[in-house]
C-alpha cells in the first residue's frame, strides 16, 4: 500500500492531463517530499520493437547541469594509460587485479572505462559487468584510447541511455534541488537526443509519451507534441 506522502503527492497531480515540460518541472519539484535531494528521472515510451536490432535505441548524451550525481569511474588500462587516468579524476585504475575483483564479485563503481587493447580480457567478465549495465562499449565512448576525456566526460553529466525491452527509455537528468530551468534544459537535451535517434526502421508514432518523476513521487505526463517538434 502507498505510503501517506506519495498518496498525498498523487493528488496534487491531474493524471489525465499532460503538462507542458516546465509546468511538469515545477510539479515534480513541489510533490516530492522526500527529505534528501530525489532524483529527477524521465522515461520515454517510444513505438519501436527492440527485438529487432534495427529498432534498439541506444546513445549518450552531455546534459549541460550534469546529473547531481557524484559519479564513481573505474578506468581498465595498461601502465601506460595509468598516469592519464588518475589525473583525469577517475576513481579507480588497474588493469589485471581489478578483472579479478570483478571475477570476484566486486562492481562497486557506476561506469567503467577501457582501452581497446584490454577488452579481450575484460571480456572474462562480460557476464558479469553485462547485465548491471557497466560493459565498456565504443558507441558509448567507455571503449578508448582517450581516457582523460571519457573521464572527464562522465564526471561532468555524460549519461548513457539504451530502450529496455518493453520499449521504454530511462534516464536520470538531475536533482530536485536543481532549479527548474536547469532541469528543462537537462531534460530537452535528453529528449533531443533521443528524437534524433530514431530508427528508419520504426513505423509509426515514434514517441508515444514522455513522463517525469522522482525517486519519491508518482509521475507527471507531459506534453509530446513540443517534445517531437
């Protein structure tokens, strides 16, 4: 059963109505009432069918007020990419040792990096890494020579986003404690992405509804037509 605050925040919230993106915004900022700073997450339903690999929808994208997150980052790379890495600000590097922490059980980091000459061994733990959403991929930019950047890029607010089988795509895009136009403009980034994402192979309505909530609260629709356009 739905706790008092949430049952309280659901009926702030006209759920036959969507809101324009700002309006959204304000809303989910002011239902939320969880006493530590919520995540602001959006979901997109999209009309593709992701059995087919010509309909998955997969990229990154720099949302310009990052996500509020402090973002852990593990950098798999031989000696010589060493140095680069850890003045980049990446929390964790090794190569051998860390590929036997994961064998191990350990995946306590939210991206990992690697340069293309390791990934036949990292490859051990694909199993692992795989399903949590942590296997380094070039079409993300965690496969690469070019550690500093991919570093740098996550820890300012680069987010990885892939539709999951039911046609949905998820991601975080910032904090309650955010203001509300650094949420749109982190949230139309987003969105921008994804519509330019779309597959040739998707027929008919490509974007079929846009909500916002936070960790703590019911969602809020908003309105698709300025989303497609």
């Amino acid at each position: 059963m739905a706790g008092k605050n949430y049952r309280d925040a659901a009926s702030q919230v006209d759920r036959n109505r969507e809101y324009d993106l700002a309006d959204a915004v304000v809303k989910v900022r002011e239902i939320t009432k969880a006493k530590f700073d919520a995540t602001i997450d959006v979901v997109v339903k999209l009309g593709v069918d992701p059995r087919h690999a010509d309909q998955v929808v997969r990229g990154t994208v720099m949302l310009p007020h990052g996500t509020g997150k402090v973002v852990s980052v593990l950098v798999v790379c031989k000696e010589a990419k060493v140095a680069e890495a850890e003045e980049a600000g990446a929390d964790f590097v090794g190569f051998e040792e860390y590929i036997e922490k994961i064998q191990n059980g350990w995946t306590g980091v939210d991206v990992i990096v690697a340069t293309p000459d390791v990934m036949g061994q990292l490859g051990k733990v694909a199993k692992i890494l795989g399903p949590r959403g942590l296997m380094p991929n070039p079409k993300s930019g965690t496969v690469t020579m070019d550690v500093a950047k991919a570093v740098k890029d996550v820890k300012a607010g680069k987010i990885e986003f892939r539709v999951d089988k039911a046609g949905n795509v998820h991601a975080p895009v910032g904090k309650v404690s955010f203001e509300a136009d650094q949420l749109v403009a982190n949230i139309s980034s987003f969105l921008r992405e994804v519509v330019r994402l779309k597959p040739s192979a998707a027929k008919g309505l490509y974007v079929q509804g846009v909500s916002l909530s936070s960790t703590m609260s019911p969602s809020v629709r908003v309105k698709m037509e300025k989303v497609v356009a």
